[in-house]
C-alpha cells in the first residue's frame, strides 16, 4: 500500500493549525509503530493499493471502510504488508473549508486511538514473508 503525505518532504508549504498538527502527528506515530516504517500523515486519504491487500479490504471491511485511512494503515501493517509514503504536493483550498470541524477531529482521533489501543481493528491474513 502507498499512502501520499501532506507533510513529508521539504518542498511541502501545506500547513494545517496546531490541533490538527497535534492530532495528525500522534496518529502517525501510532501508525509507523504498526506498519513498521516512518509514516508522516496516516489520516491523508491518498492511496494505492494492489493485490493481495486491495481483496482483503474489500471482502472485510465495508465498502466505506477505506475513509478510515488511519485504521487502514494499523490493520495492513498488523499482517505485515508493506506500506510505503510519498511526498503528495497539495495547496490550501482557495474556497470553502474542511468538512471536518474540530469537534469531528478530535472524535476522530480519540476514536482511532481506542481502536489502536484496544486492538480493535479488522484482523486481516497476514502476509507471507516470501510474498
């Protein structure tokens, strides 16, 4: 799986308020502890995804499942596939606002944070080594 970071690179001017940075920043660390690399913006919904992986989400999650990308992640890395971020260029919008206010963001992350803690999260086949 490649998932793209609003943050990651030094090229990136995209900002975001100190909540949010906060926010983003402890999911992220959650996120690189179970995938097993450095992953900079777990909740950014760029992604690509390819077999194996790309069947399992879609014979156990729901099929809105993947607007959780922070859950993605923690389950993907759990089976021991491999995830990988790039660099995803983005500048603020010109019109209108996130659809995410703070009270929806912090339940967001409070609720990612319960999942990750509590193990929670769908249970995927893990990955072969020699896969």
């Amino acid at each position: 799986m490649v998932i793209g970071s609003r943050f990651k690179g030094t090229s990136n001017d995209y900002s975001v308020t100190i909540i949010r940075r906060i926010a983003v920043k402890s999911l992220s660390k959650s996120a690189s502890r179970a995938a097993q690399t450095t992953i900079t913006d777990a909740i950014f919904g760029f992604r690509l995804i390819q077999q194996p992986l790309l069947g399992q989400f879609a014979e156990t999650f729901a099929n809105n499942y993947l607007g959780d990308t922070y859950e993605a992640i923690i389950a993907a890395g759990k089976a021991n596939y491999k995830i990988t971020e790039i660099e995803a260029k983005l500048h603020h919008w010109a019109n209108g606002t996130s659809s995410a206010g703070f009270g929806a963001a912090f339940g967001f992350t409070l609720k990612g944070f319960g999942v990750a803690f509590l193990g929670l999260h769908k249970r995927l086949t893990p990955l072969r080594e020699n896969s």
